[in-house]
C-alpha cells in the first residue's frame, strides 16, 4: 500500500463536552478509552483550535467516529482523528480512507492512495 502525503481528517461535532488541553496523542488515548461513550478523538497539534502555544495540543473527545463524519482540517489546523477499535470494521466504513492500526485500542484515518 501506497500512502498519499497526509491529508489532515477533522471530525466535526460529535464531541462529547467541552475540548482538553495539554494533552498529546497518548493521554487521548487513554482518556477516551476509559469513558464508555467515547468512541474516538480528534487531536488537534497545530493551529488555533490545539490551544495555546506549547500546551501540547488539544484532545476533542467524540461520540461518533466513521469515514462518513471526517473532513479535512480548515484554516491552518492540523491534527489526527482516531477511532475507537471496537470489532472488525466493514468495507462501507473503509471508503475513501485507510484505517492504520494503532496501539491495539485505536484506528488512525488516513486517506489511502493507490
């Protein structure tokens, strides 16, 4: 497989209450992996909506995660949008992007190339 260079994927409403900060990717992890109703996160490392300057970026955490819900960043954002491994995925929810395993507990939307 192929990768494309990385397309930032948002996951736009969903959250479930308000953004944290001075989080990195891992403590996303495992906040989200901890609260049942979570089923994935975006982290948002660059641009307004990680936060402050060197806080580590910001951790949305979300109620819905599928290919039908991403969109790439706006603006000057970037971040990575993670999905909460629950089960095998089926083909409906891999269109259109590549699912990248993660530590075991998460998967990585990325879009896929050929």
């Amino acid at each position: 497989v192929y990768y494309a260079d990385e397309v930032y994927l948002d996951n736009p409403g969903y959250d479930l209450g308000k953004k944290v900060c001075q989080y990195g990717r891992r403590k996303c992890m495992d906040v989200c992996y901890g609260r049942p109703a979570c089923m994935g996160f975006t982290w948002v490392y660059e641009g307004p909506a990680s936060g402050p300057t060197d806080v580590g970026g910001c951790c949305y955490l979300k109620s819905m995660v599928t290919a039908e819900t991403l969109s790439p960043f706006t603006g000057t954002n970037m971040g990575e949008t993670w999905m909460k491994r629950n089960g095998t995925l089926t083909g409906s929810e891999l269109d259109g992007v590549f699912v990248l395993g993660g530590d075991g507990r998460f998967y990585k939307y990325e879009v896929q190339s050929m």
